[in-house]
C-alpha cells in the first residue's frame, strides 16, 4: 500500500458567494464521502481562506522572509486534503473522483516514505 | 559476426523487443533495469548466435538471457534495489490468479500490461508516446528524439520524467479492469494514431512520409491486434492505417510533385493491404456503435473500393463523417467533412460548410482549410479569391511537398 495524499483546489471566490445551502449540501457530500470511503482514509482537514495563510521563505542572504498570504497567487487554491492510502495510482484516481469539490478539482500527490 | 547474424539480431529486435522486455519487467519490476538486461541480451545474441547459430526462438532465447542477466543484477546489488520504488504487479503482490484478472479471458500477454503502462492517462500526452517507442518499440533515446524533431537532452528529460513519475506515483503494470478498458484502450490507440499520422505526412521537411515511423505504427497495431482480437477498434486503426497506407507509393509522382487523391493511380494501389484492411473494416463495423478508428477505416475503405475518382461514393463518405462528428466532435474532423460534402453536392455547398468553421480557433493555423477553401473557389471560377486563399494555405503549411503543390495550383491561377 501506497500513501497519497489528495489536495482540493477550488476558487475561493466561488465559496465567498456560496449561500448556507451549499456548505450543507458539500459538508454532506464530504460525510458521504468519508463512509463510503472509511477505508483508505488516513486524515483530512478543511483549511481556512488562503487569506489567513502566511508564507516563509528564505531570501538570498539566508534570513527569513514571512509574507502574508499563499505561497503561489492563483485563482484556484488548496482549500481542503485527505490522506488517504491506496494500492497504486489507480486505485488513488478511483479514491480522487469521489472527493467533492463543487469549485474546482484535486490533484493527487504519492507521498514519500523514507525508510 | 556474419551479415546473417546481425540480420537475424535486427530482426529479432524489430519483432520481440516488445515481448523480452515485458517478460524481463515483471522480474526487474523497474523499467530501467529492464531495459538494460534486454539491451545486453541483445548484445550478447551478436556473439553467441555467431557461434552457435540462431535459436529457434529468438525471442526465448533472449527472454531467458535477459531475465537471468536481471535476477544476477538484483542479487547482487539487493540491499541497493530494496530502496527502489518498484512497479506494481498483482501477480507478485496477491499471486491472483490470471483468469479472475483479466475478467475470466484468456491469459494476457506481458506486452499488453506494457502498453497500458506507457499509455496511461495519468501520463502527459507526449510522453506516452515517447515510452512507447522506447519500450515497445525499442527505440534509442536519439532515435524517438529525431522521430518527434526534438533535442536528445529534451527527449531523454520527457522519458526520465515519465518513468519516474510511473514508480514513484505507483502507475500499476497491469491490465484495466474490464469496465476501465475501452477508455484505455482508446488511450492507447490514440498513440498509436499519433505516430501514424506524423509519419503519414511529416509535419515539416523535405520527404512527404516518414517510412520509419508509419513501420512502427502499424507493427503496433499488429501487435494490439494479436493481443487484443475482439476488440473493434483495435480492428479499425489497423484498418485504418493499413487503408490509408495502400496508397503511399501513389502519393508523389516521379517527378516529385504531390498528387492529391483525384489524381492518383488507383493501378498502383497496395492491393495487398487493401485486402488486408478491407475485411477488418468489415468485422469492425459490425460491432454497433462504431467507433471513431472504424468510421475513418470505413471512409478510407470507401475510396480503397472505388475504381476511379468519379466513381467515388461521396454520399457514403458524407454520410460515414456525419457519424464520425458526432462521437468525435473535432474542428478538424467537421473540416473533411466539409471536404466530402462539397465533392457530394458540389463545390458552394462545400464552400458554405468550410466558411461555418472559420471562425473556430482550432482551425486559426491550420493550412489544410485555407487549402481547401482555395480548392472549391478555383472550381468555382472565383481566381482572386482562390489566390488569396492559396496564399494563406502556404504560409501555414511546412511541408516542402505541399507547399510546392500549392505554389504549383497557385500559379497555374495565373492563366
């Protein structure tokens, strides 16, 4: 078995303007999701908005540089992921088109493991 | 080493290069290592059938020397390969047995789990082409970069990659499930389809068709058609290719000019491959719906069985690209059926479908509806347009061959 874990990228705009009857609808979409899916699932989380998240890399000199905000500006960002463990790549693929992800899609990432 | 022998070596690669390696991956279970026992099998069939003549089954014989060449590797070098991310197969991890694997078929064929493998879909477009030239066609890295007129270091980056993504992401080295299968044999198929076509009629250069390639493409179909046999669409593209293949040697005068299809001669048509591709289109059209690689064999059939061009069914081949738009809705599908409804129900209407596709984008650089549309106005009598249609056509066309057939029609507009 393999881990994998599976990013949800969606545009934060389209949640801004999501009514309460669409974060019912995923949150039950989410919950189906994870009984039907007990199995591989390792963890997961929703984020908070990409608003809140803070940056830090090192500059040329070698000091800190914090900065408010995602570490790459794009319309679509990482909002929520499941780890999830899976055989091989198309089992994981099987796993990824189940993931609700009403604005957006995921992408999934084999996860390294050092021995 | 007699000429005999390094021809029974070539040829030995040429037809079971595919198979050797398919059989050495499932020991190595690292396409790398795989690759490299093959290639010193083959190595080593250069001395040894010098000596002791060639085996009667090269391709044994070379399984057999590769495998054990990659059982030596792994022993000896166990504690390094153990840290290798190796690929997946369900025989070595369940022992399953081979019927229920495939949906109780016949045992598959270790080229066939292959092929799966370099076409999978989670592997970028062109890269699925380059692995399978490399791994079942048994290509150098130089060799598939001349092939798709990149740089080696650019080619070598792109199968590197690919294969580095199929270990570490766990791409399985097994067949599709059955209800898997049709997308990825299409997957598949499209490659094949690919090679195909840009060996047909080279995208740039100063030869029309690129033998080496169009060779390859229907060795693979060969192949796909041996390890696949009920499959429909496996029998189109053989088809199809085969059809569209009778009619390369008619494709160029002696004198070096391009002849369109109007013009060639129908005598000098591979009637062999005809016969070939004919019953396949057949077979293949029985299967309900058809698919896109059969309705292409089917329209290439259709000019295969007319005896002359005007005697050409264009109401069947309208009514063959109708079906074709609609599973396959590309711009440049509706583009040759535009073509065919103009040699139908002549040249305005012909000239009224090509103009409904103008404004597509996909069809912005394409040469081949400028030359079209330069095609229908020249019969139409309408001689400035027509011009300035031709010269939109060889300003997107790169093909040395063509751009001479259209300088050649555009200047005989001048009189």
């Amino acid at each position: 078995m393999a881990k994998y874990l599976v990013l949800i990228y969606e545009d934060e705009a389209s949640w801004t303007g999501a009514g309460p009857e669409d974060f019912d609808r995923t949150y039950k979409e989410h919950t189906a999701f994870g009984e039907n899916n007990a199995a591989a699932l390792l963890g997961g989380d929703a984020l908070h908005p990409t608003s809140t998240a803070t940056s830090i890399r090192k500059d040329s000199s070698g000091d800190f540089l914090v900065t408010d905000g995602p570490f790459v500006e794009t319309k679509e960002v990482i909002c929520d992921y499941y780890l999830i463990e899976a055989a091989d790549l198309d089992e994981a693929i099987a796993v990824g088109k189940q993931v609700p992800a009403p604005y957006g899609g995921v992408e999934v990432r084999p996860v390294q493991i050092f021995e | 080493m007699t000429p005999a022998v390094a021809a029974a070596v070539a040829d030995a690669h040429r037809r079971e290069w595919a198979f050797v390696l398919a059989a050495t991956v499932r020991v190595t279970r690292d396409l790398d290592l795989a690759e490299e026992c093959v290639q010193d099998a083959y190595a080593k069939a250069l001395t040894t059938w010098g000596t002791r003549g060639v085996p009667a089954s090269p391709g044994a014989w070379l399984t057999t020397v590769a495998k054990n060449r990659a059982l030596d590797l792994l022993r000896r070098d166990a504690t390094m390969r153990r840290s290798l991310p190796l690929l997946l197969d369900d025989r070595i991890e369940t022992a399953s047995d081979e019927t229920d694997e495939t949906g109780g078929h016949e045992v598959a064929d270790d080229r066939l789990r292959l092929i799966f493998t370099c076409c999978h879909p989670a592997i970028a477009p062109q890269a699925r082409v380059a692995l399978t030239l490399r791994l079942l066609c048994g290509l150098t890295t130089a060799e598939v970069a001349r092939a798709f007129l990149v740089s080696e270091p650019t080619m070598a980056a792109r199968i590197t990659r690919a294969k580095k993504k199929i270990a570490a992401a766990r791409i399985p080295y097994r067949l599709p499930p059955a209800e898997a299968l049709p997308a990825r044999i299409d997957a598949v198929l499209t490659v094949v389809h690919l090679l195909f076509t840009t060996g047909h009629t080279a995208p740039a250069g100063d030869s029309l068709v690129r033998r080496d390639l169009v060779e390859l493409s229907l060795d693979l179909a060969r192949m796909l058609r041996t390890l696949l046999p009920d499959d429909a669409d496996v029998a189109g593209l053989l088809a199809l290719i085969l059809l569209t293949d009778a009619r390369s040697a008619t494709r160029v005068a002696r004198d070096g000019r391009l002849l369109p299809l109007a013009e060639q001669d129908r005598s000098s048509w591979d009637r062999t491959a005809i016969g070939e591709g004919v019953p396949l289109v057949q077979e293949a059209l029985r299967r309900r719906p058809p698919g896109r690689f059969v309705l292409m064999a089917a329209i290439a059939a259709v000019h295969s069985e007319a005896p002359t061009w005007d005697a050409t069914d264009w109401s069947e081949v309208v009514a063959l690209y109708d079906l074709l738009v609609r599973i396959w809705p590309s711009p440049v599908v509706a583009l040759n059926r535009a073509v065919a409804v103009g040699f139908a129900a002549g040249p305005v209407r012909g000239l009224a479908e090509l103009d409904a596709l103008a404004a597509e984008p996909q069809l912005a650089g394409y040469g081949y509806l400028a030359a079209s549309r330069a095609d229908f106005l020249r019969r139409l009598g309408r001689t400035a347009e027509a011009r300035t249609a031709y010269e939109e056509a060889l300003l997107l066309t790169e093909n040395a061959l063509e751009r001479d057939f259209l300088a050649e029609r555009l200047a005989r507009l001048g009189d």
